[in-house]
C-alpha cells in the first residue's frame, strides 16, 4: 500500500502560506505564475493559501523548488501571539498582506502630476506612506500642497491579483482613487489619479490624469506646489510624468 503524503499542522499551514504570500508580493508574480512553476493546479494553491486544505509535504515541497526558498524553518519557531499576528495583517477588502510584505512600500515620496489650472505647469506633493498599527494596514498621508484645504488621507489596499497599488480616499462616500504599479528596484511608482475638478462654486468634474511617485531620496532639492518651466525641478518632474504614459504605465483612450 502506498504510504499517503503527510499533511503538516494547521499551524505549520498557516505559517508556510504566509511566507509564500509575501514571496509573491516580493517578487510580483501572480499565483498562476506560481502554480506552473510548482507544477500545481492553481485551484489546489488558491485552497492551501486560503487556508481551505493543509499543505502537504509534497506540496510543500514543489512550492519550495519553485520559489527557491525553505518554507518549512519558519515552522520551528513557537508560534506569535494572535493579538500580533492579527495586528499586522491587512483586511481582505485591502488585500490581507501583511506588514513584512508591504514594508518596500512605506517611505516618503515627490509625488506629481499635472497642475489642472495651468496646463504647462505640474503640481508636487509630499506623499508619506507607513504602517497604521490601529487600523492594521499602509495608509497615506498627503503633504507640502499649495492647496492645502484639497489635502488627502486614506488608505492602501495591495492586492496580489493585479500587482498593483491602490490609494483611496474615502470621505462620506466621495472617493478619490490612486492606481499605481511600483518598480521593485529604484521604487518609482507610475499610474492613474481619478478625482474631481473643482469649478465654479458647487460644480465638481470627474477627471484622471498621470501620476508619478519619486522616492524623495531620488530628487536633491525638492519643490513643491505650481512648478512652471523654469524651476530647476520642472524637466525631471515632466521627463517622469512622460515616462507614465510613453512606457506605458498607464493608457489614456480617446473617446
């Protein structure tokens, strides 16, 4: 008779689909992606990491080959208490990443984009992004704007399926969404804004645009507020918000 594949501990379970989450999150690789190179079917990844099946030994080992790294050492240390675990690890509606995985994210950055008054300028912000122990996930915190009362706070949602970051404001059900995509080595991040233009009085107009965020480290004298054509800053900040659409991190159709 065959000897049946081992299957390990809820707890080693646990701890294994952890540390593959985070692999992928590293290394932004989608879970299909994962599947094949385990030679896995990806309904059988999606139950282990979903915690609906125990891993195996078997199955953790093809995970181990694929990825390259030892799964099963985390295993030996004694498990953390819950009020820790479950304090660093985001909601489901944000991904349920937890913080070891997002840690590359948090940082200060140059964020710009076009100014919406003056169509050959571009508008900068200072973007803080860290951990909220309270709210157990990123959150931003916009900065340095010249108008201030327009300033934004929210959330960060990174979820593994798209590979791509979300920063939302929700106020009173008004939102205001960020999507961008990262680059894992010099830490850029390109994408799409989605707000409202503010008119005349009452009058709100939907309205997106590109957007870049610069690790401040990358820009030696930062400006912020209205940059025009002859601040020292100005070609950098355009030559990244070219880079948005001409790579392209973002398409904009015509109608």
């Amino acid at each position: 008779m065959p000897t049946p594949d081992k299957q390990l501990s809820a707890e080693q379970s646990r701890q294994i689909a952890d540390t593959i989450r985070e692999e992928i999150a590293r290394r932004r690789i989608s879970r299909q992606s994962l599947a094949e190179l385990a030679k896995l079917s990806l309904s059988t990844l999606e139950k282990v990491l979903g915690g609906r099946r125990p891993f195996t030994l078997a199955t953790t080992v093809r995970l181990e080959q694929a990825l390259g790294v030892s799964l099963r050492k985390t295993t030996e240390a004694p498990p953390a208490p819950a009020v820790a675990v479950n304090g660093e690890v985001a909601p489901d509606g944000l991904g349920a990443y937890s913080r070891r995985a997002v840690a590359w994210i948090e940082g200060t950055y140059v964020t710009v984009r076009p100014s919406f008054g003056d169509k050959d300028a571009i508008f900068a912000y200072r973007t803080e992004i860290s951990w909220d122990a309270a709210a157990s996930s990123l959150v931003f915190h916009e900065s340095e704007r010249q108008d201030a009362a327009f300033t934004q706070f929210g959330e960060v949602a990174v979820p593994n399926q798209s590979g791509h970051i979300y920063l939302v404001t929700n106020r009173h059900g008004q939102h205001r969404l960020i999507t961008v995509a990262r680059l894992a080595i010099s830490g850029e991040m390109y994408g799409i804004i989605t707000t409202l233009l503010a008119g005349r009085g009452s009058m709100l107009t939907p309205i997106a645009a590109p957007i870049a965020y610069l690790p401040i480290k990358m820009v030696a004298d930062p400006t912020f507020g209205r940059v025009s054509v002859d601040d020292p800053n100005y070609a950098q900040y355009r030559q990244h918000l070219r880079r948005t659409t001409e790579e392209p991190f973002a398409l904009f159709l015509p109608g």
